[in-house]
C-alpha cells in the first residue's frame, strides 16, 4: 500500500468514525438535508478516486486502487483504455477533470501525460493544454476551460540557501502553495497557505521485527481547487472560511461558517488509533502516543475533501466527529455562502458530483468499494 492508499484509508475512516465525545455542532435549518444512496451497480471497485457525470446519464469512474478507467451506462460497467504508453492508454490515472461540456481530461500520475476524452472517446489534447501538463507535478487541484491549471504543493526553503523546492506531500512542510501554469507560458504562485505539520514518527512495537513510520492522523492544510470557468476557491482550515476568486485573481467574496471546535480527548486518540491498524485479536497496534502531532480540535477537514460541482457549488466533506457516524458534507454557492449540509452515509467517501446529486464510494463489509448516489433534495 503505497502514502496515497494509506492517506486515502485514514480520510476515510476520520470522515466516518464512531466517537462517544462531545459531538461536533451542526447548525441546523432548513437546508440541513440527510439522504440514503442508490446503488448503481454490484460491481465492486478497489479505489474510487474520480468520477465525472456526462450529459446523457453516463459516468466515468476512475478506480485508481485497480488502475482502470472505466464508464457506467445504466448498470452496466466496462472499461475504457488499457495500460500502455500509446494514444488510449494509461500507467497510473489518477484524476479526471471536466473541462467542458462532455469533455474530459485523463491525468496519469506515473506518465505525466493528460489525455483529452469527449464523451467516452479518446481526442487529440488541444494546444491550450501542453504548456500547463509540462509543469505540472503533482497535486492536481483543477484544470479550466482555457487551459489553466491549478496545483498545490508544499515547499521548503533549503539549508544553505532561500530556493523552495517541491515536495510530495504538504502536511510535511512549512509552506503551501497554490499555482497555477497558463497557456501565456507562465506559473504564478497564486496562494501562499499553511498547513498542520506533524511529519511522521518512527516506532517499534514489542514482538515486531521492524520499525514503522507512523503519520499524524489529524495533519491537514489549507486548500484550493479550480472550477471549470476560471474561478478559484481556497478553503481555509483554522479558522474554517472560504474564499472565491475570480480568473483575474479578484477577491469574489469570502465566508467563515460559525461552527464550534470539537476537542481531541484522550477517548478520540484511542479510537483513532485502535481504528488506525489493529492486531489479528482485535486489540489496537498502536497507542495515541505512537502517532505525531495531536491538535487540541478536529481540525474541519482533511487533505482532498473539496469537490467542484457543474451547478458552480463547492462541496467541503466535513470530518466528523457524530454519534450517527454520517458524513457532513458542506455546500457553497458562489457569494459564498454555505446554502446547504448534506449527510452521506457512514463509511462513504465523496468521490464526485453530477446535476442530481452526490456520487459517493461506499465500503462494505469485506473492504470493496460501491458506487451510489445521493440525490439532491427536491
């Protein structure tokens, strides 16, 4: 299981856990809305990462954990592409982007190489694209219609010198940034954010013959995405707000949601850990001591919890820490202002969002993923 799997597991689990403390306050009002998914199909998936809804009812579903990219029409499943290195093909795809109507771009982690689909059929990537898949690294956050593309990334500056350079993971570093290369041939840092660093911890478990490097559970930072028309939303995570831009990189309007912190206790660590990685008996392999970095609060949200709709909404997901075990996920118009809160199921992931409701990833029992949707409130 490679940092991005065990990322993806421990978001999961912090978005759907059980805790006996002090529940996180949800503002309730008439837009407070909790919905079951339908089931789309009984085919089970490994790694949802992506999913993109096209304007006759198919879905494109990028299973990252099987390597596949794939297209749902009414029940039924197949595949698209293979793995390759030729027109159709892929290594590693990692996200879809809609950048139009029905069109979509592939981004493969492993090549660096977008590939441009409209509806389910491969097409040459347009010009406007090239200069944006060269620079692009990593930490993907959004591609827009004209070709910009937004990407954010930690940096850190070097012992014998001021140069900042690129890391992989930004929960690890000082500095966050926000970038973005355009088809003019340019990379602007756009957004300077920050982050809750805890780095990782190594430690040794009586009985077992090799060290572990233990994440921070709660690490996070602030982040960015781009919607298809050029505006740019940042989520902020202490305080919890949200700022709108324009394409210009004018200040559209900002929100800060009035949501009471929930405390991290002594019980939260403990079923954070036990939840971590347990032992064949059931007992926990690790202790709360064992994991770097505990914030005194949940902090709001973790890494790749934002979502873009094709309404012009965002879609926070929401840690939390409630009895029921349901997801909250957050919805922003474009004032912003935080118009709705949607509950997911427990052990659901938000993986996309279509014209009639939430996509969403759901485990079962034996660890397979599902796919099902929650329909927006009529």
């Amino acid at each position: 299981m490679n940092r991005a799997t065990v990322c993806d597991c421990v978001g999961l689990f912090l978005a759907t856990c059980l805790f006996n403390g002090s529940r996180s306050r949800i503002e309730p009002d008439s837009n407070n809305r909790t919905s079951q998914s339908v089931q789309l199909s009984s085919h089970e998936f490994e790694s949802v990462a992506s999913v993109r809804e096209l304007s006759d009812g198919r879905v494109l579903v990028l299973d990252r954990g099987a390597r596949k990219l794939l297209v749902w029409d009414r029940g039924t499943i197949r595949q698209l592409g293979r793995d390759g290195d030729g027109p159709g093909e892929y290594r590693y795809p990692y996200t879809l982007f809609a950048v139009g109507r029905d069109s979509t771009v592939l981004v493969d982690a492993r090549t660096r190489r977008w590939s441009l689909l409209t509806n389910d059929a491969w097409s040459p990537l347009p010009e406007r694209f090239s200069y944006a898949q060269a620079k692009i690294r990593q930490r993907w956050a959004g591609i827009d219609r004209s070709g910009r593309a937004l990407m954010v990334l930690g940096s850190r500056v070097l012992a014998k010198g001021d140069r900042e350079i690129d890391t992989t993971d930004p929960v690890l570093t000082d500095t966050v940034l926000a970038i973005v290369a355009s088809p003019a041939r340019k990379v602007d840092t756009v957004a300077r954010l920050s982050s809750f660093k805890t780095g990782r911890k190594r430690v040794r478990v009586v009985g077992e013959p090799v060290e572990f490097s233990v994440p921070g559970l709660l690490a996070t930072h602030d982040q960015a995405v781009l919607f298809q028309d050029g505006v740019m939303a940042i989520v902020f995570w202490s305080p919890y707000r949200v700022e709108l831009r324009s394409a210009s990189g004018k200040l559209m309007g900002r929100t800060a949601p009035d949501d009471r912190p929930t405390p991290v206790t002594p019980q939260t660590k403990r079923a954070l850990a036990a939840a971590f990685k347990s032992k064949p008996d059931g007992s926990p392999f690790f202790t709360p001591d064992d994991f770097p970095g505990w914030p005194r609060v949940l902090p709001p949200f973790l890494p790749g919890s934002m979502a873009t709709g094709p309404n012009g909404h965002l879609y926070v997901t929401r840690i939390a820490a409630q009895h029921d075990a349901q997801v909250v996920v957050d919805v922003f118009d474009r004032t912003p202002t935080r118009i709705a809160q949607i509950s997911i199921p427990v052990r659901s992931r938000l993986v996309g969002v279509g014209q009639s409701g939430l996509y969403v990833a759901e485990t079962d029992n034996v660890g397979a993923e599902h796919l099902g949707l929650v329909r927006f409130a009529k």
